[in-house]
C-alpha cells in the first residue's frame, strides 16, 4: 500500500507564487487521488510488493496495465515535483557544480529558463516538462500526460508540473506566468545537485 507522501514544505511557503489553495487542491486531492488509485488497481496483482518504481518499469508500454502505469507515474512525477520546490524565502543560486554544468550544456543560466520555458510551452494539454541527465549531458524534454523519464531510462533531475490542475486556480490559463514565476523563485536547486 502506498501513502500520500507529505509535502517538503509548509503549504502557504510557496506564496505568492503558488497559493495554499492550489496546493491543497494539488496535493491533498490530485495527488491523493492517484495514490488510492493505484492502490485499488494493484489488490490481487503481481505488483502489490513492488516499489513505484518497479512499478512503472514492469508497466510501461502495456495496453492492459495502462491504469496502473497512469496512476503509479502519477504518484512519482508529484512526489519528485514537490521535492523540486524549495519555499519562497530560501536560496535562490544554484551551487558551483550545478552552475556549471548548466553552463555547459544550456551556455548560461537564463538560456536554461529561455529553453525550459519553451519545452514547457510547447507541451500541448497535459504533462510534464524536466531537466534530465543523459549520459554526461543535461537536457530538457518534455512528456505527456503521465509519462516519466523514469520509463525511458532517463534520470530526472528536475520537473515542473504543466497539467493545468497545477496552476488554474493561481493563473486560470497563463501557462507561461506559471512557469516563470517557478523557474525565477522557487527552483530547489539543492535537490537538484544532490541527484546529479
């Protein structure tokens, strides 16, 4: 069985830039959904001991186990998402390690936002927008709906949430102000070294 995991923050250290309402709504009732979920769609399965993980591997690209993939890849892209938040009044700067490689593979930190913001916007309806490390390379991509880099291999490094559930209540249909209003103030850019 598997649990809503709590938030890594209290629910009003995102304001202004995302309220206590969204993330009540986000967290306490999206996020929860797909964890109950899930947990009905794993009873009498061969996958109610396995880790999330485990789970979207073993589901990924079968028709008769979409259900389970959809709500399992839901459960670990929110989790992930929350933890890439860091509360308004913390650190802003990325350390040295990650500067540079941003650097490296993006040529400056606002080419990172220009083209992260860009990905993101591009993602028609609903899904997902990340920073990966491929190899020895970052990069942005996106995925739809529920689909994570976890299923493809890939190692998530950071995300935002552009399902429209994430910003609505915040933004109505200002994607973009979304977006930038994360990307400017509330990257967790210590969650993000430690997963390098």
């Amino acid at each position: 069985m598997f649990i809503l995991s709590n938030l890594p923050f209290n629910k009003s250290a995102l304001e202004p830039h995302i309220s206590t309402k969204t993330l009540e709504f986000h967290h306490g009732k999206h996020h929860q959904a797909y964890v109950d979920n899930l947990n009905k769609l794993l009873i009498g399965t061969n996958l109610e001991t396995a880790s999330l993980e485990e789970i979207i591997i073993r589901t990924k690209g079968s028709a008769n186990q979409a259900a389970i993939f959809n709500n399992a890849a839901q459960v670990y892209n929110h989790t992930f998402f929350w933890n890439c938040l860091r509360p308004t009044n913390a650190t802003l700067e990325p350390s040295q390690e990650v500067a540079e490689m941003i650097n490296l593979n993006f040529g400056s930190l606002d080419n990172f936002f220009n083209e992260f913001k860009s990905v993101a916007m591009s993602q028609f309806g609903s899904g997902w927008a990340w920073l990966i490390r491929d190899g020895e390379k970052l990069k942005i991509i996106k995925t739809s709906n529920a689909d994570t880099p976890l299923a493809q291999g890939l190692k998530p490094l950071f995300t935002i949430d552009v399902w429209e559930h994430a910003y609505y209540l915040d933004y109505q249909n200002r994607r973009a102000d979304f977006i930038e209003a994360i990307l400017r103030n509330l990257i967790n850019w210590e969650f993000i070294k430690n997963n390098l």
